[in-house]
C-alpha cells in the first residue's frame, strides 16, 4: 500500500460510487487478490492493467460476484456487495462483460439484447413479458449504439469476434448499469474495430462508472480517465497514464524497458 | 388474438401440426381400433405426457432428469389411493380380518388405514394431490440441487437414485403401498365403473383433451420470454445469470411443470389401466421416458408424442415377437436415435419434410419461416430465421 493512494482515498471519499476495501481471496493457499483498495469515483472511466496473474480478472469476478472474498469489503452505493448473490449484484447496477464474448449464440442479435432487458426477471415475469414499443426502442438505440443496427434479425452465432464483443457491451447497455466492468473488450479486434471501440466506451462512459482490463497500452491511452497497475495480487501504481507509465517500478514488471 | 394465434399455435405450421395429431387421437384412433386397442394407445399417451415434461426441462432447459418415472407414480399413485379406498368398503372387504382397509393392508396384517391414507378418502384432496404432491417433490429436489449448482451429469444421477430410492421404498412397505404388486383391483370412480368400455372411451378422450392442454402450456412457456431464457441458460447459464436473471429459479420452475405433467399422465394411466405398481416408477421407465422424448425430438412437443407412440408400437410388436431381444433393441435405438438423428423424428421432419412442403407451398414458407420444428415453440420473432433448434 502506497501513502499517496491513501490521502487520494481522504480527500475525495464522498464521491467514490465503488469502494474496494481491504479485499483478499486465496485459492488453496494462493493469494490471487492481496488486500486490495480501490476506488472509483461515479462517472470515471478506470482501466486495470497488469502482467498476466496480476489478479485483474479476479477482481472482476470478486465485485460481480462470480468468486468469493475470503475477507475485505466491496461497497457499491452503500450496498454491501460481498454477500450477495449475481444476480442481485447485477440487479444492483453491476453489469460485467467476460474476456471471451458471452453472447447466446442460438438466439438472434434482437433475441439477445432483449433477454437483457431489465423488466420480467422473475420466472412469472418473464411469462408475462411483452415486447412493448418502449422494449423495442431500447433495443434499436442499443443496437444503434454498438453498431449492429442493420444486424438485428441476424443469429449471433453469424457475427464477426469483434461485433460478439459489441454485441455484449450492449447486452450490458440493456440493463443501464451503474458501473460496467469489461475484461478486455478489443481482444480480437481490427484497427478499424478497435477505434469504433474507443468513440462507443468514451460515449457510454459519460454516464457510469467503469472498469476496463486491457492489455492495448494504445487503446488504454485513449480512453482512461485513470490507470490502476496490479502486480501479484495488490495494487502497484495508480495515477494518470502517464504518471504510471513512468512509474519505475511499473515499467520493471509490466512494460518493459 | 393474433398473438395467441402465433404464441400457442405456433403460427400455421405449428396449427396444422396440432391439428393433425388431433385428428388423430380424436378421429383416427377411436374410429379404426376397438376398445381394448384404444385403451393401449391411451396408456401410451399418458407416457406422452411425461416426454412432453422432458422437451420443456430437457430439450429446452438442458437438466436431464432420469426419475420422471417418480412424478408419474406418484400421480399414478395418489390416484390409485383414492380409488382403491373406494374399493374397500366395509361392505365389499367383509371377509378381512380387518373390514374397510385396502386387502393388501389385510394380507400384510395392518389393522388400521395408515394416517398418509386418510385425506384419499376425499376426492377433491386427490385431485389436488396428483400434480401438487409430484411438485412438491420437484419443488425440493430442484431446490436442493439448482441453488447448489448441481447440473449436468450429477443432477441425472441424483435423480436417478431418487427413482431407485422410491421404488425400493413401495416394495419395501408393502403393508402401506401394496409392493411390487402395486395397488390393483380398481373398480369405480365416484361410482362409476371404470372398466367399462364407454368409460374407457371417455377417459380416452379426457386423457387425449388433458395432453392438448399440456401441449398449449408448453407452447405459451416456450414462446414467452422463458422460453428464450431457458435457450439461454442452456448455452450460457453464466450469462443469464449475469443478466441479472435467478437462473436456478427458472430451473426449479420448468422441473416442477415437467413434474406436474408427468403427475398428470400418472394418475391418467391409473384411471385408464386400472392399477398402478412401482414398476412404472423405477430406473428403467424412467430412462425409457427419456427414449420416447429422444426419439420424437427432444426440442418438439409434438415430437415427443409420436416419439411415444413409435416405441410402444415397437415395444409391444416386438416384445411379442422376440421377448429377449426388445430390451436390446430398445438400448440400440437410443443410441442410434442419439448418434444419428440428434433431434429425433421431429429434426428428421425438419430436414427431409419441411423442405418440400415448403417448396410446394411458398405460401407457408412465408408463414412460418424457419421455425424450429413441428411442434417445438414459435419463436416470439417470425420475421427472422432461428437455424439452431432445428440444425
């Protein structure tokens, strides 16, 4: 734990919309999160880089609820979220997108962004379900959004790599969550797919708060508002890009000389 | 109106499709077979009812169970209860030791009605007992196992062992269950003999009217959002989940409405067949249900019906004719079924059939696009093509 990173903590802890606190998982003995802090303001746009095993999936798979905390907190909007179960973390206003496009690959573009609607989510619910004109407006905007308007009726299956990966950011659009966490949303990507990236994170992130894993130091570059290094499990530099890219310690185990 | 058109009929395709096997259970059959061989088919038809359970839970929801043959029992038997109390009259048992018990409490010298017997004496309670009774068993199996993540393989054979669980404990309490005999010797229904051949029609025709009404359920759940979302599930259930969906909720659900279905078909084949044993609650009636939803096209609901009736046609022509042999021929169909024709008689129609049908008639093809099967949900968007469920 760095001094610097706790008198940011001080100043500006009013505002934060997620607090990670003190937070440790070990697997049979490997500690993969090392109590970890980390805050991110409402409204910011974090990335979480790291060597590979750093912990930056796991963390991920903490907040949203996919692994247990062997001990720490994690605070979102005041909620608890380290007790609850995925789906009441998501109900909550957390969405997360896995590193390999999770998309129902049976159903259409249309189908799969519908099903993230966040209306009948109960079993009874969902029978009484019905696409009403405001269901399909979201829809359209969404698939607006990410690009894939005229690719509604199509199966998902059929998408490029690169449009899967959209296709999920929207899927997590469709649920209008609080703070949205992406594991490595241009892996795979063109050049050309990677800029439509950049403009469609900078707009969505206007009005949540985010965390993004990426490895694409130019891609980062372009779209964080503030950087987090993991290394071995505990938070290594925090700052700027730049400030972290000239961190010593970070260019010794990630970067590279 | 035009949504209950598409979501229950299933557009035109699924109409004629429903349309057809009414002809056929409610003209054909009682028009060309006497009694005796429209009692058979009504006795295959209440199996019908338990793979249309397995298409819903299986087929869509992807949790294969191995003990359906528990619900159908234990509908099967809460009817047979109440029947056999009606049986047992003072009157009618005189000569027992023991007057106005079941004889097979006699024989086994009980002296009094067990207490879990008393409520049959009411008819109301058994007809709320036959699918109440079944789903609250589901109710807790599926508790117990979904909110723990049990899936896949081990949930088949957990309830595998529950099927071998009951059918041990009838034969074991024979005095309170009648054993591996069963409950036999059923006469009446509030009066009303049921062995008589125009009450065997009858039931034919209620039995036929309730699997319709199991068939229009299936197809209103498959054709609302849930049945999209058990699509889902079973391709990505992490996903759903982290969409904000309670996925062992929906599981536990569909489990349960495949439970009532198969109850329904129980207490249907007690009433048609005049008895019920443990027989039809064991391992092998339950992976025997599992064939006849395999073979008809485990994502069909029409399907599986004509999956029934094919391999009790079988069944009973051949193990006729080669007694030995039926138990083989049964094992390798289903792995023929399996290897070579994963979706059943319901993929073969869509492959080989609807093609042609189609080609003669546009019209149709315009109707109902690539819908996933004869029988299976429409899907809630038929403006575009779902290659998957009939690939």
């Amino acid at each position: 734990m760095t001094p610097p990173l706790m008198n940011q903590t001080v100043q500006t802890a009013q505002a934060f919309a997620l607090y990670v606190e003190g937070l440790t998982v070990a697997f049979n003995g490997f500690t993969a999160v090392d109590n970890l802090n980390l805050y991110v303001d409402r409204g910011e746009l974090r990335v979480v880089i790291g060597p590979n095993g750093a912990g930056k999936t796991t963390l991920l798979d903490l907040i949203c609820g996919r692994t247990r905390a062997t001990s720490g907190s994690i605070r979102f909007k005041d909620i608890e979220l380290t007790r609850m179960s995925e789906h009441e973390i998501v109900r909550a206003g957390v969405g997360r997108k896995f590193q390999t496009p999770s998309i129902y690959e049976t159903l259409s573009v249309r189908e799969n962004l519908e099903v993230s609607f966040p209306r009948g989510r109960s079993v009874f619910g969902a029978m009484a379900f019905r696409r009403t004109p405001d269901v399909v407006e979201r829809v359209e905007r969404t698939a607006e959004d990410i690009f894939l308007a005229d690719m509604l009726d199509q199966s998902a299956e059929l998408l490029s790599h690169g449009q899967k990966q959209w296709l999920e950011i929207g899927m997590l659009l469709m649920q209008e969550p609080e703070l949205m966490m992406l594991d490595e949303p241009v892996a795979g990507m063109s050049v050309s797919e990677r800029e439509k990236t950049v403009e469609l994170l900078n707009r969505i992130a206007s009005d949540r708060s985010m965390i993004v894993i990426e490895h694409d130091m130019e891609f980062v570059k372009h779209i964080a508002d503030k950087v987090t290094v993991l290394h071995q499990g505990k938070v290594l530099a925090e700052g700027s890009m730049e400030a972290v890219q000239s961190d010593p310690r970070v260019v010794e185990v990630y970067l590279g000389h | 109106m035009k949504t209950l058109y598409r979501n229950l009929l299933g557009g035109r395709e699924g109409a004629v499709g429903l349309a057809v096997l009414a002809v056929l259970i409610f003209a054909v059959f009682p028009l060309a077979l006497d009694v005796f061989r429209l009692n058979l088919i009504g006795k295959y038809l209440t199996y019908a009812f338990v793979a249309i359970g397995l298409v819903l839970c299986w087929g869509y929801g992807g949790i294969l169970s191995l003990g359906q043959g528990v619900f159908f029992g234990l509908g099967g038997y809460c009817m047979a209860m109440f029947l056999k109390l009606e049986a047992s009259t003072p009157e009618a048992t005189a000569i027992q030791s023991t007057p106005g018990i079941p004889d097979f409490m006699d024989w086994n010298q009980l002296t009094a009605l067990p207490w879990f017997w008393e409520p049959f004496h009411s008819f109301s309670f058994t007809l709320l007992a036959v699918p109440l009774v079944p789903c609250l068993l589901a109710f807790v199996i599926g508790v117990a196992m979904f909110r723990r993540r049990v899936g896949d393989v081990y949930f088949a054979i957990v309830t595998q062992a529950i099927a071998l669980i009951l059918s041990v404990f009838i034969i074991g309490q024979q005095g309170m269950t009648g054993g591996v005999n069963g409950i036999t010797d059923l006469k009446t229904l509030l009066g009303w003999d049921i062995r008589s051949d125009s009450a065997r029609l009858v039931l034919y025709f209620v039995n036929g009217a309730l699997l319709f009404a199991c068939i229009l359920t299936g197809r209103f759940l498959l054709s609302s959002k849930l049945g999209k979302l058990l699509v889902a599930m079973r391709d990505k259930e992490e996903r759903v989940r982290f969409s904000g969906y309670d996925v062992a909720g929906f599981k536990i659900f569909i489990f349960c409405v495949a439970a009532v279905f198969s109850a329904v078909g129980g207490a249907m084949f007690t009433l048609q067949v005049g008895f019920m044993s443990p027989s039809f609650v064991g391992i092998v009636p339950s992976i025997e249900m599992v064939i006849y939803a395999a073979v008809g096209g485990r994502l069909s609901l029409l399907g599986a019906v004509y999956g029934t009736l094919l391999v009790n046609f079988g069944k009973s022509y051949f193990s006729e004719s080669f007694p030995e042999l039926w138990l083989f021929l049964m094992g390798g169909l289903f792995i023929a079924v399996v290897m070579a024709f994963p979706n059943g008689l319901a993929g073969l129609y869509a492959r080989h059939v609807r093609p042609r049908l189609s080609r003669r008639a546009p019209a149709a093809r315009v109707a109902a696009p690539a819908g996933p099967a004869p029988g299976a949900a429409s899907p809630a968007i038929p403006a575009h093509a779902k290659p998957t469920e009939a690939a």
